[in-house]
C-alpha cells in the first residue's frame, strides 16, 4: 500500500507542476498538493495496517492471538510446518452433466483419503476440514497452510452413463506446482481399481516407504465388489457428514440398502450404527430416537462390523463412543485407543475419547484430545465447537467466543455453535443475550427436542415460569421420552412447589421403565421433597453407586439434580450420620480433584454451599453462594426449593442473595 500511494502521489504532483501554471492556478496551491501528499503518507500506512481488503469487502483485520495452554487459537491451523508426508484430499468437481453425481465425486475423493490415511508415514487432514473448500476455487498455497500440508490431491470427475473419466492431480501446497497427475477412463464397475490407482499413484509421488508386509501395496479395508451398494454407501456417507435430523435418516435409508445388497459390507454396518447414535435424543445427538433405542439399534451393527473387520478403526471408535453412552467409560476408553492405534488420524476416536475422559473426570487428559482432534480436522464445525466448550469449561471465555463465532461464520446451519454462545453468555450471568442465542439454536434445528428444553431452562432461570412451560411443552410433543423433557417438567413442577404432582409423575414414569436408573433417582427426590426420608432413602439406596459419577457430570457437562446432596441430606435426616458424612466427602473429593483439574464452574461453588449447610456452617454457605453467583450462577428457583438449603433458607441475607439473582 506505501509503494501504491507513494506512486500515484508523485503522478498527482507531477501532472499538477504541470498543469496548474497553464490553468493560472496560484503557485502556492502546488505546494498544498505536496503537503497533503505527505500528510497522507502516514494516514494511509495505519489504515492499511488496520484494514485488510479481502474477498468479503474491506474488513478490519483479526488480531493475532497467543496460544494458551497449547491449545491454538480460533480459527487456525496449527503453528508446526507441515510435513513433507502430509496430503489434503480435496472433493472431487462433477464436471459432467449428471448434476446429481455429487455424493459420487464427494464419495471417491472420500475413499482415496481413507486409503491413503491407513497408509504408515503419511499424515491425511481430515475429510470435513479437507471438504470445506468444496467449490470455492482457494489458492492451493491457501489451502496448504490452512489444514497444516504439504501436499493436495485435487480431481474431476466426468460421469456419463456407465463411463466416467476421472482425472487427479498432486499439488504443492508451498508453491503451487504440480507433482504429479493421472487421468483414467473406466467403466462403473472398474472403479475400485481406479481408487487403487489413484491412490497408489500418489503414494509412489510422496516416495513414501510403505510398511515391509504390505508389500508396496496400500492395505486394504473392507469394502465390497457390489458397485449399487458402493454407490448407496457413499450416498449415505454424503448425507451423514451434513450432521442434521433429516440427512442422517436420510443416511439410515442408505446405508440400509447398501447393507441389503451386501451384507459383508462392513463399512456400511459402522456408517449405519453411527447414524443411530447420532440421531440420539442425547445432548450430544441430533435427533429425537430415543437413547436406549438408539443404542439398541447401533449395538449389533457394531458387532457385526468388527466380526467382518476386526481391524476396521473406525468400527472400534464406534464400539466405544457407544460404550460412553452407555455408561461403562473405562471399557469406552479402551476400545478409542485400540481405534487410534488401528487409524491414529480419525479426528472422531479423539473427540469421542475426549468425551469419555471428562465424564470420568480427566479433563486435561480430554482437553488434549480435543486438541489433537482439531490439529487432524482444524475446519471441522464439531471439532472446533468441542475446542469452544472445553475453552468454556476452564474458564477462558474469550478463547471460546472466538471459537463459538468463528464455526457460525464457516457453518452458520450448525445449531451447537449457537447453544454454545448461549452457554457462555448464561455463564457470564447475560441471561438476555443468552436468550437471543438459545433462539438462534432453536430456529436452525426447530426441530430438536433438546434445544427447546433449554430454551425453557433459560427462561426458568429468568423468573418466567409460563414461558419456560411453553418451551417444554413444545419440546415434549416433539419427543415425550427425551430425557431433558423429563427434567425439565420435573423442573417445573418444583419451582411451582407441586411436589404431589411431581411424585405422581415420577412414579408413573418408573412405572413405565422399572429398571430405569434416573428414574428411581427421580422419585427418590420427590419422596424427599415431600418429607417421606424412609421412602427417599430406599429408592436412593437403589442408585447409590452411580451418585458420583452422575454429580461428576453435572459439573462438567450439563447441571442435573444434585442427587448425591439430597441422599446424603436423607441419610444425615434419618441419623446416619457415617453414611451422609462418607458420601459428603466423596462430594468434597470430587469438587477438589475438578478444580485441581482446572475446571471453571459456578455449579461447583454451589455445591460448596449446600455442604456447608448440611454441616451447619451457614455463612460459610452464604460466602460460597456469593461466590457462585459473582461466577455466573442463575439458578434462583432451585435453590429456593433445593433440600440441602433448607438451613439457611430463612436467613434473610439468603434470600436477599435470591432476590439478586432474579433482578
């Protein structure tokens, strides 16, 4: 910009000598000339230095910022040069006139980068970050630096009938040359040799040392020789990665045909059972099948998938992100590290043991994770609004804002990138602002049970009890058995002070599932609230084992009913005091190993307060809920019907406390 300016001042006061004597103009009007000339000189530097003109429109440019903890920031690609082994393969160009041939040139660049990932030596970005720059024609040397490579595979694909013409090209991403390119003219049916081609073509370029047993050759997976259920797989795969209720039934439809053509196709068995799973009415799915169906449904399609490929790494990252949700996390934990030893590079088998870690509580362990899982997929939307929670989670909320913004702006059909900011501002006490984001996630996923429910818990938090009903009640019809449905109806019912209805509730919703554990749960805290402790202690005494664990996850993921409080308040009310005193300190253990693992929860402060006031200590309870309330703590109509709270509930500095909440 310095040499653009300092070029054409010097033609405006070059033509300006020579005109301005001609025109009469007085002498001293060329000298202003030079003297704005060099008064714009500095002007111009600091705009240029503040403002970048990009494909956008002239836009303020982005600070840099430091990294904090290892963790990058927002938006980039990791700091470390690439190495010389690593590829981006990009989408494939339908060139040709069959316009509905998309998930087909998506489905064999996706296939290429499979291969080439089981490939020792060679480090593959991942296909959601690889897929970003589908059809936006970026520099290669732009591309190169984003997802951290040295090296990108483009191609086109040309498909008439039953003849299709690819063409692929590797490319350096440092300066944009080509390293090597091939083009292949093939029938339908040859187009697993035409994947093998590519891919071996490409490795022959990297001059990669493959692994002395392969033999030169790039090992294989289990795929199928059936080109229809191939053609279904990648269709399926196509509508699975869009990552929303409607493309991933659609994707069930897929894979399931494919599996009926094959039914050794093992592939299809993991693509199938992952659908399920996300279509989970969990916080972490999409949809609203219910979680034990859910699981149901994907267990024996996992199983399968393994007896075909016992080697298949993604199978063992399916087997355990469906172990954590079922509950057994240690046996989750294992099978996502037998998936990174088999496939190091799947970015999911990290941010899925990521997950697995916190619930047991190992949040720097998880925190790397999600790391890692970003340096393999820096473009992925999950991966970096995982990196924005966990940014969340330790309290480094600008780190998270930009995390949170940043996905919105590459994704803004992602509804968790916006329940994100929602949290964050909730956290920061912006209840208002929190609002407008919980409505922003209702109105791209309307359909989602679980963003209503928290649309409604908001607006519990804010006083508005009708409001919060209506949420809930919309989330219910959407889906009745979604657990979030059922707390927050309880929530209702207990901020209304309906504590007979509520047992009549939760009875009749053990009724319906005897062996459910929240649900025995569920009734023991109604009993309580209703004053019958034998009652409470029987169901509680039901569950005890799994207390923790669920206290554990409530201040790490999502806040749930301190269960463990109220069955230590029970015992303490019965006069078993060793019983309450040894769970009490299981609470306390558990409070003091989050914050040595760094956690920034207000919930914790909380639960700070209500072991204060089961051991009588009131101000030392008052103190911790001031504490948690300058920390972002809203949750006023909890704690005014909460059990454990009960001994200073009349202490008229508690309820001036409550009455600032709500204000």
């Amino acid at each position: 910009m310095a040499l653009v300016y300092f070029v054409s001042a010097w033609l405006v006061v070059e033509i300006s000598s020579v005109v301005f004597e001609p025109l009469q103009i007085p002498e001293w009007a060329l000298t202003l000339v030079i003297l704005l000339a060099l008064l714009g000189f500095p002007v111009i530097l600091i705009l240029a230095w503040v403002f970048d003109i990009t494909d956008k429109g002239i836009q303020r440019t982005q600070p840099l910022e430091e990294e904090r903890e290892g963790v990058s920031t927002a938006g980039s690609a990791p700091d470390a040069p690439p190495s010389r082994q690593s590829i981006a393969v990009l989408p494939f160009a339908n060139i040709g006139e069959e316009k509905e041939n998309e998930y087909f040139c998506d489905g064999l660049a996706e296939d290429v980068l499979i291969r080439l990932s089981r490939v020792k030596g060679i480090r593959v970005a991942a296909r959601s970050s690889a897929f970003a720059f589908k059809g936006k024609h970026d520099d290669i040397r732009v591309i190169g630096e984003q997802l951290s490579v040295a090296t990108v595979l483009e191609g086109t694909v040309r498909k008439a009938g039953d003849k299709v013409r690819i063409t692929a090209r590797l490319v350096n991403a440092a300066d944009g040359y080509e390293l090597w390119s091939g083009t292949y003219d093939r029938q339908l049916d040859d187009i697993f040799k035409v994947q093998d081609e590519i891919s071996l073509a490409v490795v022959d370029a990297f001059q990669c040392s493959l692994v002395p047993d392969a033999e030169g050759e790039i090992p294989t997976r289990q795929t199928t020789e059936n080109i229809e259920a191939y053609k279904l797989y990648l269709m399926g795969r196509h509508q699975f990665h869009k990552r929303n209720e409607a493309s991933l039934q659609s994707a069930v439809n897929y894979f399931r045909q494919a599996i009926a053509l094959d039914e050794e196709f093992a592939l299809a068995y993991t693509g199938l059972s992952d659908a399920y799973l996300l279509l989970a009415n969990h916080g972490a799915g999409y949809g609203n099948l219910p979680l034990q169906e859910s699981v149901s449904l994907a267990t024996p399609l996992v199983a399968r998938a393994l007896e075909l490929d016992p080697e298949l790494g993604e199978a063992h990252a399916s087997r355990g992100h469906l172990l954590r949700l079922q509950g057994d996390h240690a046996a989750a934990e294992a099978e996502l590290r037998r998936a990174m030893e088999l496939n190091p590079d799947y970015p999911m088998a990290h941010v899925w043991l990521g997950l697995a870690l916190g619930n047991k509580g190992r949040l720097k362990e998880a925190r790397a994770e999600f790391q890692r899982a970003y340096e393999l997929d820096p473009l992925s939307p999950i991966v970096n609004t995982n990196l924005g929670f966990d940014n969340l989670r330790f309290g480094h909320f600008e780190d998270a804002r930009r995390q949170f913004m940043w996905v919105i702006d590459l994704d803004p059909a992602f509804p968790v990138a916006y329940s994100g900011m929602a949290q964050l501002e909730r956290t920061l006490g912006n209840l208002r602002s929190a609002l407008e984001w919980r409505q922003k996630a209702v109105n791209v996923s309307p359909n989602r049970s679980y963003y209503h429910c928290l649309l409604g818990g908001l607006r519990l938090e804010m006083g508005d009890i009708d409001g919060a009903e209506k949420a809930i009640e919309h989330a219910a019809v959407l889906a009745p058995d979604n657990p979030a449905v059922i707390e927050h109806k309880i929530a209702l019912l207990i901020a209304r002070a309906q504590h007979e209805a509520l047992l009549r509730y939760t009875l009749d919703l053990l009724a319906e599932k005897p062996d459910d554990k929240l649900s025995l749960a569920n009734v023991a805290q109604a009993h309580l609230l209703c004053g019958d402790l034998d009652q409470a202690a029987s169901y509680y005494g039901q569950v005890s084992s799994l207390l923790i664990g669920w206290l554990n996850n409530s201040l790490v993921w999502n806040w749930s009913y301190p269960h463990a409080l109220n069955y230590a308040n029970t015992q303490a009310q019965l006069g078993r005091a060793g019983e309450s005193e040894d769970l009490l300190a299981k609470c306390v253990s558990l409070v003091e190993a989050l914050q040595e693992e760094g956690i920034a929860n207000p919930e914790i402060q909380y639960v700070r307060a209500a072991i204060h006031a089961l051991h009588d200590k009131n101000a030392e309870a008052l103190a911790a809920l001031r504490e948690a309330r300058s920390q972002g703590w809203r949750r006023a109509w909890w704690a005014s019907r909460d059990p454990s709270l009960a001994g200073i509930a009349k202490d008229g500095a508690f309820t001036a406390l409550l009455d600032s909440v709500s204000a």
